[in-house]
C-alpha cells in the first residue's frame, strides 16, 4: 500500500474518530447515558491511535514502547486511585496533556528549525502549544499538591503577587510574539521559562475552595494545548478533540462559577478561602454547638417520614457513601422516604459526589440538583450533613457581609431537624464559620462519617 493511499485512509478512520468524540462527549452530559459516552470516547481513542500508526515513516519501536510505559503506568493507576483521589487524578491528567503539547512543540521546532524555515503560522502555533501547554502543567502540578494535602488549601499570597504574574504574562506573550518573528532558541527559552512559572503563580494564590473552578479550568487549558499542538502537526483529529475538550472545560467552568456566585477574575485573583479545615470555630461568639448521640439521632431518623441526605467531601475522606446507602436502605425499608440533595460544587471536583454515590450504587433518580431540592426542606423531617460545610451555610443567603455572600447554598436549616456529621468542630475548606451549627434545630454528630453511619444503621434496628 503507497503512501497515498494510507494517509487518505488515515483521513477516513480519523473522521470516524472525530465523530466518536463529539458523540461520546454529549453523552457524557447526563449520568443515564454517561457509559455509552465513556464507550464512544474510548473507541474514538483507540481508533486514533491505530489511524496514526499509518503514518508513512512511522518509528514503530518507540510507538511499541509509549504504549507499554503508557498502559502500564493507565491500567495501575485505574486500579489503585481511589474514587475519593479523582480530583487529583483529573488535576494530573490535565498537567500531563499539557507537558506533552509543550514537548511535541518543543519537538517538533527543533527537527524543522534545523532544516528549512517553517513559516509565521507554524511558529506562531509553536508557540501556542508550548505558552499553553507549560502554564497547564505547572497549573495542574500545584492544584494536585493542595488537593492532596502536600500544600495547604490556603491561599499562598505575597506582596507585589499580581505585579509578578503580570509580568510573567508579558513575557509569556512577547516570547510568543518573538518566535513569531524568528526561529530563536532564546525566545523558546524564555517562552518555557514564563509559561513554568506563570502556572506556578496563577494557581499558588487559590485557596482549596475554589479548587472544582481550577480544575475545570485547567482541563480547559490542556484541551487548548492539545488544539494547538494540532495544528503544530496538522492533525485534524488532534484539533476536533482538542476544541471539544477545551470548550467543555470552559462550559464547566462557568456553570462552576455560577455555583458559587463568584465570577472568574474573582476565582483566580481574588485570594478566597484564607482559614483552615482543622481551625476549631469560636462557639462563644456564635453560640454552642448541640451535640447528639447515635441513639438519639437513630430516633430522630426512624420516626421520620422523609430524609434527606447531603453528602460532602467529609463522606469522600471517610469512604461513607457505601455506609450512607446501607443506612437509607434501612430507612426505606421502614417506608421512610429517602431523598439526595447535591450541590455542584460539592467535593474537589465537579460531579465529585455523583460519582462516589453512582459507586455506592445509590439510583440515579433519588439525586437531586440544588434547584430541585431546596423546596422540599421546609417539609423535611430530617436533613442528614455529611461532611459538607460551605455549600450549607446559610451566611451566603443571610449575611450580605459574609465572604460567600450570594452563593446558591442547600438550604438545610429550614428542615424539621439538621443533623451534621463532621469529624471535629472545624471550619469548612473555605475557611469561614458556618451557623448552621449553632441553630437550635441542628445537632452535632461528631467522628468518622462512616463509623458513624454504620451505628446508625445498627441502633435504628432497636427504634
């Protein structure tokens, strides 16, 4: 077979895979319909990948060995991360779909620089990928540090921090502009040392809060690198699959910040979320906390007629959402009507708590979006928190001076009764004292959320 004719049918499978992409990513827009996409996608993948071994000239020793190291390093990672650990899962994925644009830039500029010219177009998309991918990578690196607690969550702020960044992003932009102008190892040099330390920079000063925005930001950012790097190849698959994720990125990242009431600027510059989970809260400016005992919250659940749960990330850590499912199938079984409540920034990522509910088993139908749900508190017995903090506090819809003012919040404190299981009596990952915990229609229910849950499942067979 000539080479003609392998790249037209390399043309054909990477249409195939294109429409795969777009088709598996729409399906992954709902939860019913989110295996088929994750089929799709993986097939378009697979077929890319066997499309691009067609390439005439092809060195197939190192294809051999990338997808070796690549699977091995895949299919060890599936089987050991934790569901709890996908947020910095995601985050790492995003760092290296970015380092790789930024090598296959690098790459690609000096086997053709040596040689002939490029062209204005081709440097200027060099450029792109290496300015977007380094940015992804050191971005993504520090966002996986503070969500897996190797930084802390807090905001790491310093005099002259937005004048450092801006003059990194000139930088990052002139050595963009100057590759344009010339094939120069220096403004290559330049253009992976701003873009290193921009990502460094932007995310540094983001407190763990708002890390969901971050993380759908940076997938964005690493969708873009790959669209780029396209281009750099002129792979048409490589820029369909690039634009898709780079645009769906954005998508989730403004449904993100919606959420939140919080605008993007504000996410990346405004220093939000200063205090600390392990910080106690001060009961003597807000009032005491009441503290519950299992038998008592096992009552108060058994004789209720309808339960609804909100599950946070305190139920990630704890691994509760299998001791959260036993125990609202024993309220079922006693005809009590069992109800989730999910906040969309609920967890360190979006989608987080679907995800460990969806491993749970949990049914689909009984999950319910803010807009849903909050009208049904007033009518609740029993509103269930489990290691959620922030999305529940009634400061973002009571006190206009409140940090998190204007937040669309779980509107819990209205039902009958507010119970919240928390390991302590500290403040949530924003850092900022929650209410909820002092009303006099809420009680504490201190310790490991899943330990706890399990008594509860225990005592509610003497109510």
């Amino acid at each position: 077979m000539n080479n003609e004719i392998l790249i037209e049918v390399q043309t054909i499978v990477y249409m195939v895979a294109s429409v795969l992409f777009i088709l598996g990513i729409k399906r992954l827009g709902s939860p019913r319909t989110a295996r088929v996409g994750n089929v799709l996608s993986m097939s378009a993948m697979g077929i890319a990948i066997l499309a691009t071994l067609l390439t005439p000239g092809m060195d197939y020793k190192w294809m051999l060995l990338a997808a070796v190291v690549g699977s091995g390093v895949g299919l060890t990672l599936a089987l050991k991360v934790e569901m709890t650990a996908m947020p910095q899962m995601v985050a790492l994925l995003n760092g290296f779909g970015g380092l790789a644009s930024a090598f296959v830039g690098v790459g690609d500029y000096w086997h053709v620089t040596q040689s002939v010219d490029p062209g204005l177009d081709y440097r200027l998309t060099i450029g792109l990928a290496v300015a977007i991918g380094t940015v992804t990578f050191t971005g993504s690196m520090i966002a996986f540090a503070k969500l897996q607690e190797l930084l802390s969550g807090k905001p790491f702020v310093f005099p002259g921090r937005t004048i450092v960044s801006g003059l990194l992003a000139v930088a990052l932009v002139g050595a963009v502009a100057w590759l344009t102008t010339e094939s120069n190892p220096i403004a290559l040099a330049v253009l992976l040392g701003a873009g290193l330390l921009l990502g460094i920079f932007l995310v540094l000063p983001i407190g763990g809060a708002d890390m969901p925005v971050v993380v759908a930001l940076l997938n964005s950012y690493s969708g873009m690198a790959a669209a780029a790097t396209g281009f750099v190849l002129n792979n048409t698959l490589l820029i369909v699959a690039g634009a898709l994720v780079g645009t769906s990125g954005l998508i989730l990242t403004q449904i993100m910040c919606k959420a939140m009431n919080r605008s993007l600027a504000n996410v990346m510059f405004g220093a939000f979320g200063g205090g600390s989970a392990t910080e106690e809260a001060v009961e003597g400016e807000m009032g005491t906390m009441r503290e519950m005992s299992v038998e008592d919250v096992a009552v108060q659940l058994g004789y209720a007629r309808q339960v609804i749960f909100v599950p946070g990330y305190g139920m990630a850590m704890a691994q509760a959402q299998v001791a959260l499912r036993d125990l609202a199938d024993s309220l079922e079984a006693r005809g009590v009507t069992v109800k989730y409540a999910i906040h969309p920034v609920a967890g360190r990522m979006p989608g987080h708590m679907n995800v460990l509910l969806a491993e749970a088993n949990v049914p689909y139908e009984k999950l319910y979006e803010l807009e849903q749900i909050n009208g049904e508190f007033p009518e609740t017995d029993v509103a269930v928190v489990i290691g959620a903090n922030d999305v529940v506090n009634p400061d973002a819809r009571d006190n206009p001076g409140s940090p998190i003012s204007g937040m669309p919040i779980l509107e819990v404190d209205k039902a009958q009764t507010v119970v919240v299981l928390k390991r302590g009596r500290g403040r949530g990952f924003a850092g900022i004292e929650n209410p909820l915990f002092f009303k006099p229609n809420t009680g504490m229910l201190f310790g490991d959320a899943k330990q706890s849950l399990s008594k509860l499942a225990q005592a509610m067979q003497e109510v």
